[in-house]
C-alpha cells in the first residue's frame, strides 16, 4: 500500500465503471485527520463529502443524496459509527474504517469490513478507496 501504487479515481472509471468522480463521505470526528484525509482524497481526484464528525450529520448527507463509498473512524466522541456502517452496507456503499482500534472490535455483522490504522498513510488513502471501490480488500487492513 505504502509503494506508491494507490490510484485514484481514474483508475476505477478506466476499470468499467466510466461514470462520474466518486462521492467519498468522510467520518471523523478529529478535526485535523479529517482535513488531511479530505485533502488526500481531493488531491486524487475523488469527490468528498463532509468531512463530517457524527453519524447524525452523515445520515442526513445519505438522505439527500447518497455516496459512492466512505471512510469512517469507529470511535466518534462518546459512541461509534457501527450503525451507520450497517446502514451503508445495507444501501450496497463500500465501507472501510480508519481507527486506532483493532479489526478485532467490530461486531460480527461488520467483520468483513476491512480496517486501516490511523494516523493513515495519507498517500495509501486514495488506494483505500479505489480498493473498497473495486470491492477489494487490500492486503493492508488490520486483521
């Protein structure tokens, strides 16, 4: 992940997709890895949604509209973003988180999910898209 053979976008519309920039929400309720990572995301070119720093605010950005994939942090403030993983899984949108928790404190409906450590190698992020996209589950996410 880290050899500089992430790809953005134009990788996945070259792939088949050939629509539009994918829409990216973002979950984090740390203000400066939500920047940086929104920063990497637009960098390569994906569409970002958010950054938004709880699952009441991204729950109403799926009502108006909907996503093409997202990255959430698990732990948000007091609770979690395990609800709205499962809402995103059960509208088809490719989910990965970003934490400093374990894989191994995901629920079991959520297991398959993969799960990057954070801080998150800024320029690995935009591969972590592509691959969720693809419906990859890179190599890298924390088992």
């Amino acid at each position: 992940m880290r050899d500089g053979g992430m790809q953005g976008p134009s990788a996945v519309e070259s792939s088949g997709s050939g629509g539009p920039t994918p829409r990216v929400l973002i979950v984090e309720d740390d203000y400066f890895a939500a920047k940086d990572t929104a920063q990497a995301l637009r960098a390569a070119g994906y569409r970002v949604v958010g950054p938004v720093p709880d699952t009441e605010n991204a729950l109403r950005i799926l009502a108006e509209g909907g996503v093409d994939a997202a990255l959430l942090d698990i732990r948000l403030g007091e609770g979690n973003s395990f609800g709205l993983a499962k809402a995103l899984k059960r509208q088809g949108v490719p989910v990965a988180f970003l934490s400093g928790l374990a894989k191994r404190a995901l629920p079991p409906d959520l297991a398959d999910l993969p799960v990057f450590d954070k801080p998150a190698d800024l320029q690995a992020v935009a591969g972590i898209v592509a691959a969720i996209l693809r419906r990859d589950t890179p190599a890298q996410a924390i088992m």
